[in-house]
C-alpha cells in the first residue's frame, strides 16, 4: 500500500544495547575501601543503539511543528520502558557504567559517568524476530542506521528494505559508524549501491582505531588538514570521500565536515576557538554517553526538513550544540534532596529542544586541500613529505591585520580575535600555529610524564629565542595549566657556574625539593654556552642524568627523582640552529648528538620582533604585530590596571602605533617591560604621548627616532587629507606650468575639479606614507626650521616608479584601458604602461609628485628624516 503523498517514513535500525547505569551516591565519612550503608548504589536502564536514536528522532519529530507533513517512524521491536528487562537476559547486548554525580566550573552538579566497565555481549540468538524492523517499507524517505560493529552490519536479512530492495526511490541513508570504519559487508553495500545519498557519522577516535594518522590535540588546523588528506588519500578510508557527506566528530570540541561536490571533495571545520580536542571536557570532569546520538539526530531533523538541500551545516551546529548542553546537564533530573534516588535517563526533551534551536556558536573554517602546498612524496600513495602551512587567522585577517592587533590591545584577544584558534596556557595567550603545537606538545609530554608513579628519568625539553623572547615564562604557564600549585621553579644559570661542583650542588637542590613533594621544574639557563674553553661544554655532564636520572659525586651515586629539566638556549635562535657555526667533528667532541638524542621534546620561542622562517618553516610576518598586541595587553594590564575602564585601555592612538609598528624591541619582551616603566603612568588613566620618555631614553630599547615619527605619524583623513590633496594637485600644476605642458586639468584649480580627479589627488597623498617605509624613511613633526629635504637621485626614482605603479593599479580598478589615443571620457589612457615603456614626460609628472612630498608635508607640519641604522 503506497502511503499518503504528505507522510515522511522513518526507518531506524541497527545494533540495540540495553545500558545499565548505575547511580553511585557516596555519603560514608571513610574513604577506605569498606562496606558502608550511608553509601547508595541505583540501578536503572535504557535503550541504548539505534533505540535512542529512534526516541530521539521523536522527539525531534514533535518539535518540528510541521502541519502538512506527518511522520512515520518505524523500528525494531526493543522493549520500551514500562517492559520488563533485565541484565541478564542473553538475547541483547549489554553496557555497564558508573555514574556519579561532577561539579564543573559554575554549573550545578550533574550526573556523568565515573567509570564505564564494558559490555556484555549477547548469548542467546535462538529469537531474533524483534531485531527487524516493524512496518518496514522500501518506500522510506530517511533510514537511519546504528552500526556499532556488534553484529548488525554483518547480517543483511535485518537491514532495511529501502536499501535492499530496488525502487525508483533515493532515500537519504545516515550511517553512524563505529570502528574499524568504512569496513563490512554493509559498508561494501551502501559504498556500492548508495554512495550518492549516503552520509557517514563516526569520530575521530574510531578513525584513528582504522589505520589513519591523526594528530591529537595540536591545532585545529593540523589536525584538519591531517584527516581531510586520509579521508581522501588514505586507501583503507578513502572510499568514505564518494559519500555524499562524512562527519567527524571530535566531541564537544568540534567536528568535521566532508562534502563530495561532482568531482572534488570540500571539507569543513566546526570548532571551538578556545580549545582543542579533549580540552574542553577538562572542564567538565565525567564521561557522557549520547554524544554521537545528538549529532545524528540535528543532522536528521535537517534531512526531515528539506531532502532537496538540506542544511548538513546547520544539523552539525545543532548537534554539537546539543551534546555540549547533554554533557552539561548530564542524566537524570536534579534532586532535591541528597537522599533521592536518582533515575538516570537520557534527557531527551532538553536535547530535543536544543536541537530545534537551531543556533550557531561553532566557528567554521573551510580548509583546503593539503596537497595545494604539499611536495609530492616519491612512492604513490605515501603520505607527503612537506606538510601544507595553513592558519585560520591568516585566512581570517589578512588584510586588516593592523586594526586587529589595535582591537587586541584595546579590547583583548577574545573581543578582536573572531573564530582563530587561541592557545591559552594558564597565563600564557598565544594566537601563532607553530606556537600552539609545540606548546601543546610539551602540555602533552608533561602531563604524560606525571601520570607515571615512579618516573625512571627527568624529562627534559628545550626551548630556544631570541634573548628576552620569554622563555622561562612560556614553559612554566604551559606546566601551571596542567599541575597547579604542584610545580616548584628553579633556575640556574650556567654562565655563572665556573666549575662542575656548583653543578653538583644544583643537582642537591633539585632532588631536595623532589624529597619535599612538589615537582621540580629546573631551568638550565644559557646550557649552550662553552665550559672551560670548550664550546657545548656543559653537556658532556648532563648525559648521564637526562640519561639514568642520576648524578655521581666521588663515589656516591644520587638519585634525582621526579623532576622536568629546561634547558634554555642563550646562542641558538631556534633547535635548527643549534649548534650552527661548529665544525662537525667539534659538534660531536662536544657531545651535541648525544644530548640531542636524549630531549624529549623543544619548543622555539618567537617573541615580540619579526620572524621570517625559523628552521625552514614558513615565514610568518608580519603576524609578529598580533603576538605584539597580545604581550603588551597583558604587560599594561598587570603593571598599570589604572588604564583599563572595564577590560577596555585607554591609550593614545600614537603610541600604540608606535608600540605595535616600531621596528625592533632590542631587547625582546623586557624592552617593552622597560617601555612601560620608563612611562610617566602613575595616577594616569590613559596612555598619552606625553607620558612617554625622551628620544635619547628610548634609543635604549627602540630606534627612538622611528618610534617617535610612528607616534607623530600624520592622520591623512578629514580636513587634512583635503588640504594636502589641494596641496599635492598645485604642485602638480606648477610642474606642468614649468615644462610648458600644461592641459586642461591643470589649468582647474582643486576646489573645481571633478570628484574622480580629486579623489585622484587624495590616494596620493594616503600613499604618502606607505611610499615612505618602503624606502625607509619616516614622517615626524618638524620642531625647527630645518634645511630643506631632497631624496636623493635613486630613491627619487624608485618612489616615481611606485606612485606610477600606484596610479596604474587604481585607474585599470576604475575600468580604465590603454589606448594610444587618450580619450578621459570614455576613460582610455595612453599612459597605462609598465615604467620601462613610459615616455620621459609621463615619467616626469611621477618625479614632480615625489619631489612635492616634502612641500605638502611641510603644509601638516610634518617633515622626512631617514631613520638611524
């Protein structure tokens, strides 16, 4: 019987289990391991595989509120909740959790699971009629299916007949998956006969599990463009790319979308900026079952909406919406007394609603295709050698990357920064990909090292910079986040050891505290610097400890315990240079391999200045300007709070120009501590200009002149730009007037041109101080009557060359073209050439506007200094 024409089917089907939560309520005073009455245990159950799945989708189907369409959804017989089962009962799967109830930042308690203890297989398969679908129709509209690999997949007789059985109809067919994916004889099925229509949920955890490589817990954009590559590459996943869809999920962090789009593949990044995979649920201690289950279903809501052109976007930020709220609110409903016995159940109405809201608060980034960067790997199939360098905030703020970094310091990285991926390590914020992943590395390898009981060795890292790039801060933040108030700091500077007692002695303290319950995290400042003559000649005595975590004294062997050493480099920018400059033969005498070999990990420490490659990665100006803004947010909000009214900073525009643009802080990160300081701050509630310290004072750590001419910088805007645009378009005129090639234009004075040509005239002159830098030259407020400024004959050029260039570019936007006839009105130009091909008396117009630069400076105030060395 063919069905009403507006009746949707829904089929749900797959592996059942029956989950058995059992409530823990701890109120014994003991926390020893005996019996105890106070202590509670409750038992209660649900359906759990495709079974809530289906009470979802119901849910989700009364929410939708559509009055023309009926819904029909149709399963397989699973006992409701008023039947009676039991844990034993052999015809179904079964899973056991612990739940206790976990407070986590300012939420309520909730009810999460403790510990889940496994599953119980089914044993009787004597009966298994109640596992095929009731009313099952090859006329379904959505068939949705749960493989979690408990023996589903392997038997077609239970699949549905949408999918078995031919018919003109093409259902949308939502798999959930569980590892290994992309394998089975329903999997072989649906690839073969329904690829067009199918989509693929799974994690990344059940990926990882199928022979694919996937960074964890890096960065965002990493671990993207690492799963984009294995979806399409990969030969043991790689047919899940002809799906329609495939989602990955990583949980409450963030999830993966792969489209297929004709013949190429798109991939899509939801994601939360201020964590990364697994760092959220940090947060919020406890395990959650349902995760996957409210990404199928805000995923199937928009399936049941539209089967044209569904939403896929909207259904993912539904569903992660959706088990962030599951996990917050986690099972049960709240009792209001402790003595309550709690009725642990998949809150359905809360998930449902939260589906239906529709909201969008993950961010989206599409990524691209590694191999757009990548160097092909020579043997087919193999991973490339040369990974792909992309970054979010590239992407995001190319082109106004300068008023970001001035939102950043005004408003902070959390207002300015919109969808990038943040970094954030207790106190340490970083925004720069290499930065975050050797971080996070490090995070890892910490937090990895002290869930050991008894460490056989340090762990020791390194970290490189520039001096004053924050080394030691960097390190220590990164270990804060992870074991607060457990670590205890120590330093020790190598330079000032003249002899190996002193570092015998450092050894002692470090086992000391050790002994006094805290982890010792050692800096070994300026490691790198020679002993005794010898270059690297602290090394040789560090192998045996980083080796056998010991030290020798006479004839007294030491143990050193517990403990992370940092070795901190004072003459290697980076870990690629170390050691650059030696002879080979001098490198290994020094034992620089052996020491190598024993590091576990290093970081590279980019500071406030320019970086433009650092050990053969990609340069990453000019987004030193955002690490900028982030330090001195941080340095003005700790030292002088008095300029902040409510988290916003009140700074002259000058001189945070001056502080974002100027060229180098001599000094890395304690130059600008040092700016700071030397600032007339006390009792003010702004920054002014006037607040800052004489030239000669901020030559200490700044080109003091350029800093100054960055603080001074024209505003070219308002009256003023109008005033110098008449300025510019005179002597222009005069230039003209001089060769005795007057025209038309020159003969109107500014006030009666039209609006093109004085908009003409205004580019110029914002162009003024970009043609400036680019030749190193600096704008700054003429205090005196000094002599008149030339540029000198190459520079002249050079800038004539640029303001033609300029020109050219903005009349070819305008829809201006070349023509050997000039004719402005139907805007044909014959001077639209490259500077080579341009007649001398072309030429000269660009050489008398770059020789009027001064002049129309001169008329704001301003005069041309070239910057010291």
């Amino acid at each position: 019987m063919d069905k009403p024409k507006d009746e949707k089917i829904v089929v749900v089907t797959g592996d059942v289990v029956m989950d058995w939560n059992l409530a823990r309520t701890r109120r014994a005073r003991s926390d020893q391991p005996i019996w105890d009455a106070e202590d509670h245990t409750h038992s209660c159950w649900q359906r759990g595989g495709c079974a809530l799945t289906a009470d979802l989708l119901v849910s989700v189907i009364k929410e939708l509120g559509v009055q023309e369409t009926t819904y029909s959804l149709r399963q397989p017989a699973v006992p409701t909740y008023a039947s009676e089962v039991h844990p034993g009962d052999g015809r179904y799967h079964h899973t056991f959790a612990i739940w206790s109830q976990m407070k986590g930042g300012d939420k309520p308690p909730a009810w999460r699971v403790e510990t889940f203890l496994g599953l119980n297989p089914a044993t009787d398969n004597s009966d298994e009629g109640w596992k095929h679908v009731v009313g099952d129709t090859p006329a379904a509209d959505l068939v949705v299916m749960d493989d979690g690999n408990l023996g589903f997949r392997q038997h077609p007789e239970l699949w549905p007949k949408a999918i078995t059985q031919s018919s003109s109809r093409r259902p949308w067919i939502l798999l959930k998956m569980r590892h290994p994916v992309a394998s089975g004889p329903l999997w072989e099925h649906l690839h073969r006969n329904h690829a067009s229509q199918l989509i693929v949920v799974t994690t990344a955890n059940d990926l990882r599990l199928t022979e694919v490589q996937i960074s964890r817990e890096l960065s965002w954009e990493r671990t993207a463009q690492d799963l984009f590559w294995e979806l399409v590459h990969n030969p043991c996943v790689n047919a899940l790319s002809q799906c329609a869809h495939v989602i990955i999920s990583f949980g409450p962090a963030g999830a993966i979308l792969l489209s297929r789009e004709a013949e190429n593949s798109r991939c899509f990044l939801f994601f939360d900026p201020k964590v990364i995979e697994g760092v959220w649920e940090q947060d919020h201690p406890g395990g959650m079952i349902g995760y996957t289950t409210c990404l199928m279903a805000g995923i199937g809501r928009q399936l049941l909406l539209s089967q044209e052109e569904p939403d896929i976007r909207q259904g993912i930020q539904s569903g992660l919406s959706a088990l962030r709220r599951l996990h917050i609110e986690g099972y049960g409903e709240k009792r209001t007394s402790p003595t309550e016995d709690a009725e642990l159940t998949f809150p359905i109405g809360v998930v449902g609603r939260m589906l239906a809201a529709e909201g969008t608060p993950f961010s989206v980034a599409e990524v691209p295709d590694p191999l757009r960067f990548m160097k092909q790997a020579d043997s087919p199939g193999e991973k490339p050698v040369t990974e792909g360098f992309w970054t979010i905030l590239q992407e995001r703020y190319n082109c106004t990357i300068d008023i970001v970094a001035e939102r950043i310091v005004r408003e902070g990285p959390e207002s300015a920064l919109l969808d990038v991926p943040l970094g954030q390590f207790n106190n340490l914020l970083t925004v720069d990909r290499w930065e975050i992943e050797s971080f996070r590395s490090i995070r890892t390898l910490i937090r990895e090292y002290c869930r050991q009981e008894q460490p056989r060795k340090p762990l020791s890292i390194a970290v490189f910079g520039a001096p004053g790039s924050g080394k030691s801060f960097g390190i220590i933040e990164v270990a804060n986040s992870i074991l607060p108030g457990q670590i205890e700091v120590r330093e020790f500077n190598l330079s000032q050891f003249s002899s190996v007692e002193h570092l015998l002695a450092a050894f002692h303290q470090v086992r000391d505290m050790g002994l006094g319950g805290k982890i010792p995290l050692v800096f070994w400042d300026e490691f790198d610097t020679s002993h005794d003559g010898t270059a690297l000649g602290w090394l040789r005595y560090f192998l045996a400890p980083m080796q056998d975590g010991r030290f020798q004294e006479g004839q007294i062997i030491h143990p050193l315990g517990r403990c992370i050493f940092v070795f901190a480099g004072a003459t290697s920018a980076s870990m690629g240079r170390f050691g650059e400059g030696l002879a080979p033969e001098v490198y290994r005498a020094s034992k620089g391999p052996d020491f190598i070999s024993r590091l576990k990990g290093y970081v590279n420490i980019l500071g406030p200045n320019p970086v433009e490659a650092i050990d053969r990665k990609p340069a990453r100006a000019p987004y030193f300007i955002i690490r900028r803004a982030i330090l001195l947010r941080s340095l003005l909000w700790r030292t002088a709070s008095q300029l902040f009214d409510k988290k916003r900073l009140n700074i002259d525009s000058g001189v945070l120009r001056a502080m974002l643009k100027t060229g180098e802080y001599k000094h890395g990160v304690r130059s600008i501590e040092s700016l700071i300081a030397m600032s007339q701050l006390a009792g003010k509630h702004s920054f002014e200009r006037s607040s800052l310290p004489s030239e000669s004072q901020l030559d200490l750590h700044v080109d003091g002149q350029d800093f100054l001419a960055l603080v001074q910088q024209i505003q070219l805007e308002a009256s003023i730009l109008e005033r110098l645009a008449g300025a510019a378009h005179e002597i222009y005129r005069a230039g003209l007037r001089a060769r005795g090639k007057a025209t038309p234009a020159s003969a109107v004075p500014y006030a009666d041109l039209p609006e093109d040509l004085k908009e003409q005239d205004r580019s110029n002159v914002r162009d003024i101080p970009d043609k400036l830098a680019k030749v190193g030259y600096a704008m700054i407020a003429a205090r005196s009557n000094g002599p008149p400024f030339n540029f000198p004959g190459d520079t002249l050029e050079r800038l004539a060359e640029g303001e033609h260039e300029r020109w050219v570019e903005a009349k070819l936007a305008d829809g201006w073209k070349y023509a050997v006839e000039a004719d402005p009105k139907k805007k044909l130009s014959n001077a639209l050439l490259p500077w080579k091909q341009l007649p001398e008396e072309e030429k000269e117009k660009d050489r008398d506007l770059v020789r009027g630069i001064p002049e129309i400076l001169a008329r704001a105030g301003y005069t041309i200094v070239k910057p010291r060395p």
